[in-house]
C-alpha cells in the first residue's frame, strides 16, 4: 500500500509577507496574482513551448487547508541513475509523441501520480535549465488547486513518497540554505538548498523551486544570489 500523502501545514495559514497585489498568503494563489504570473511567463511560454527541449517538470501549485503550498515527490530509490531516491517534482523526458513541452509535463504528472490535469491548469513556461547532464529541463508552472479535491494515484514503480511543503514555510529564512561548490579550490557556483521539511529539497528542484517563488512572492522571497565573501 502506498504511504499516504504528507503535508506540512500548518492549521491557520500564516502571513509572512504581501504579494506583489497585496493580500496574505492566502493571496499567493488568487486569480488577480495568477493573472499577473501568466503575463510574465507569456513570452517565455510562446518561446519555449514548442522549442526542442529534452525534458519537462510540472512545478505543482496547490492548496492544503486552504494554505499555498507546492507539491513534491520522492523517486524511488529502486530506479537506476544518480537521481534515484531524490525529491523531485513529477516530470520526465519528451516523448516524439508529446506536442509540446507542456503535453510532456501533463503526462510524466499522470503517469507517476495518477493526476489528470488538463492545460487550462498551467501558467506558463519558465526558462529552461541545464541538468548538467547535456540537456535542458523546461519547468512548467501549473495549480493543482485544493488537494482535498483531487486523488492521487501515485506509481510505486517511481515514486516511493508524495509531500507538500506550504509556501509559508518556504519563505522562512531559517528553511532557505545555500551550497556554495568550488572547481579547483575556487569559487565556482551557488545553488539554493530548502531545509528543515520531511526531505531536504536540493539540486534542480530547488532551483525551480527558487524560480517558482521569486515569480510567484516577489515582495515576500528574498534571494541570495551573490557569491561568498573571498576574505
């Protein structure tokens, strides 16, 4: 039997901030904030929509409680490759039979979590990030809406776990780290690292999370993006 579906919310949504229309938390997700972010992805959606890119993701808005969170998964640690037993967001590689790099993130999502979304769900398309695997994942950005309405089916053959991390929790300093990673003992990069959740979110998946939040709660999410200190 698979586990059931983990979520840490809390049971009064708290307001860590405005959204860029103003409101609470609750706001993050209001049509007027939805509005906004469709017309900021708008033309990287009509760029890299039906742009040759290998694979896609679906950065999952959704709502717990009436609290804004995102939606993870956890690969099972029985599939091959380096990112076996990683937190993820569901997502695969193009299919020749996919239109487009949203039909692929639609379908990854149906095929590891059983969830029938349909395109009236997705914002847009954000800009593309390199794997570092020699191609290109395009986050696709899309709400769920109230998990209590949906039922998950999720396929234990890739996903050993489902969690949801609200956004007010994201948005808490103390949950935010950075990895800084060195080539040759000098500086080279930073990526963002999410703490103190039932798994730490790192990798590619913190970085869409990043993304994700920075378009979504611009007033309310503060990014560190400049290198350490060399003192």
């Amino acid at each position: 039997m698979f586990p059931r579906l983990h979520h840490l919310c809390p049971a009064a949504c708290p307001a860590p901030g405005t959204t860029a229309t103003g409101g609470s938390a609750r706001g993050y997700l209001s049509w007027e904030n939805e509005q906004r972010c469709r017309q900021l992805l708008e033309a990287s959606t009509r760029r890299y929509r039906q742009e040759a890119v290998t694979a896609a993701v679906l950065a999952t808005l959704c709502s717990v409680g009436g609290c804004p969170a995102l939606l993870y998964t956890l690969r099972s640690s029985t599939l091959t490759g380096r990112h076996k037993g990683d937190v993820s967001f569901p997502g695969g590689k193009r299919d020749s039979t996919d239109q487009d790099v949203i039909a692929t993130a639609l379908r990854e999502t149906r095929e590891e979590l059983g969830l029938h979304l349909g395109a009236e769900s997705v914002w847009g398309i954000m800009k593309p990030i390199p794997s570092g695997r020699g191609f290109n994942v395009a986050p696709v950005l899309a709400n769920v809406g109230p998990l209590e309405s949906v039922c998950l089916s999720p396929n234990p053959q890739e996903v050993e776990d489902v969690f949801t991390l609200p956004l007010s929790h994201l948005l808490q300093a103390q949950n935010q780290g950075y990895t800084h990673f060195c080539h040759q003992g000098r500086y080279s990069y930073t990526l963002p690292v999410f703490l103190n959740g039932r798994y730490r979110v790192w990798g590619l998946t913190a970085i869409i999370t990043d993304l994700t939040l920075a378009l979504l709660v611009p007033s309310a999410y503060r990014r560190r993006t400049h290198p350490p200190s060399t003192r």
